[in-house]
C-alpha cells in the first residue's frame, strides 16, 4: 500500500493511492486526520488497507497536492557515512557505528516544493536516500525484531549546506536548513518493498550524479533502529534518512553545488520519484 498525506479542497489529510492511480480519502472512514495520528493507532496500518480496498470514490491525483508523507515529524534522525563509498570519497574511515545526526523537523518539504539556496551560502548540496518512517514505539528493539516497527519506506534527499555543515563536530546547522529535507511521494508499506535491494540514483537537471542499491549500506535498517533505540524512544511518524552513496557534490573536483534554476530528482526503486526545483531564498 502506497500512503500519502495530500491537501484538497483546503485540507490536509492522510490518504492511500487507489488501484487507479487516484487517491482514497482515509478520513471519509473515520480515521486519523494527521499521519501520524494514523499511524500511532495499534493497527492504523491495516485499517487504512481495509478503507482503501472499500473506497467507492477517489479523488483524483491531478486534483490534489501531494505532501510530504509526515509534513512534521516528532524526530528526523539521519545516517552519515553509511554508504562504503561515500564514506572513501569524503577521505573519512569506514564507521564502527552509526553516525547518527539529526535534522530539524521544520526542514522537511513535499515533492515539487522549491530547494532554497539560503542567503548565507551558495555550498548547498544533494544526497539521495532512502528513508524509513516509524510505526509503533520503539525502544530496545533487536535487529532481528526491528521490521515489525516499520510503517513504510519513503525518498528523502538530505540536502546539506556544507560550509555550515562543519561549523561543528556536530553537522546539525548545516543539515537543518528550511526546505532541505524533501521527503516523499509516497510512504510504501513494508510488504511492497521486497527484499531490500532498491537501486537509489539522483539526477541534477537529468545529468545523473548519484547511482547505488541499498544492499551497500553499512548499517541495514535493522541495525540502525537497534543501535538508535538503545538510547532513545522511537515514535510513530518518525523519520529516519539511512544514508548517501557516492556522487556528492561537495566531493568532486572542482566541487559542485545546486544553484537557483536546478531541478532535483530522486528515484527508488518500487517508492516512486522525488522531485524539487531549486531557487533563491524569498527575500
């Protein structure tokens, strides 16, 4: 099943893509109005397959703006250097352990909301990744149990500012920027995934810069909720960003940055495609 948040007629709702390729409005039968209220209830998940499957009317996709899957997370954790490749060509050593990070939840945006290129640098970089949003809470879960917590997979590119990135050991500045966190189209449950082994690739103004599968993490999914929620509670509706793999621009020579104008995309194998315009701060 494919979830969505999407606004229509001046609302924001969760929602799941039909058969057709249109969208079932979830609140119609009762449910949640948020996704993450949705996604908190003991078996949202299910009821929303059961209210998609007995939808009579949808809406249709042309009608509606698709959001990003979770507009505000509780918590928005990233994985740095969780690609072997990426973690060579930024000359920094193979990881022990996750590297873990975090970004503010207000720099999340939707698929076709504009990248901005901040005032207070031109270094603004792309990172494809695949992401994975919180079902059920979450703490001192095994690797081996971790699948169970998973709501769905999503596209996410951590856009990173990277002057601003190492003003601090700890990255979050530079990762934090208003509207650098595009997430989205759609959350996709679990059972459509597969296997794991999702080809990611991005491409800057249908140049291709970034080209992988997820089978090259470091760190699997399952290791990644282990080790985070050994320290912390995991919630519904959080979101976390696994990793990069080679392709950055900060890393080539000369380096290379988005720049108003650009045009992003991101695909996954199985989750759809993710595409933002770049463009100049608003005064």
């Amino acid at each position: 099943m494919r979830l969505v948040t999407y606004t229509h007629g001046g609302s924001t709702l969760p929602g799941a893509i039909a058969a057709n390729g249109d969208v079932v409005d979830l609140a119609v039968a009762g449910l949640p109005t948020t996704m993450i209220e949705l996604l908190a209830l003991p078996d949202g998940i299910e009821l929303a397959r059961k209210a998609a499957k007995q939808a009579s009317t949808t809406i249709h996709i042309a009608d509606v703006r698709i959001e990003a899957p979770v507009p505000r997370p509780g918590k928005v954790l990233a994985i740095g250097l969780n690609y072997r490749d990426h973690a060579e060509e930024s000359g920094q050593p193979i990881p022990q352990r996750p590297v873990v990070f975090a970004k503010a939840s207000t720099c999340i945006v939707g698929p076709g909301d504009a990248i901005d290129i901040p005032r207070v640098s031109r270094a603004v970089d792309w990172e494809a990744e695949l992401c994975f949003v919180i079902g059920k809470t979450a703490r001192y879960v095994s690797a081996a149990d971790a699948a169970q917590y998973i709501a769905g997979y999503t596209i996410g590119n951590d856009v990173s500012v990277r002057d601003w990135q190492f003003h601090s050991p700890t990255w979050i500045m530079g990762k934090s920027f208003d509207t650098h966190g595009p997430l989205g189209p759609y959350l996709v449950t679990p059972d459509e995934v597969g296997d794991g082994n999702l080809d990611i690739k991005l491409t800057v103004n249908g140049e291709q810069k970034q080209s992988s599968n997820t089978s090259q993490l470091i760190f699997g999914v399952g290791e990644i909720i282990e080790y985070l929620s050994a320290g912390m509670t995991l919630e519904p509706g959080d979101v976390v960003f696994t990793g990069t793999p080679a392709g950055v621009g900060g890393t080539r020579r000369p380096p290379e940055f988005l720049k108003a104008g650009d045009v992003v995309r991101v695909e996954i194998s199985g989750l759809g495609v993710l595409e933002n315009p770049v463009e100049a701060e608003p005064v």
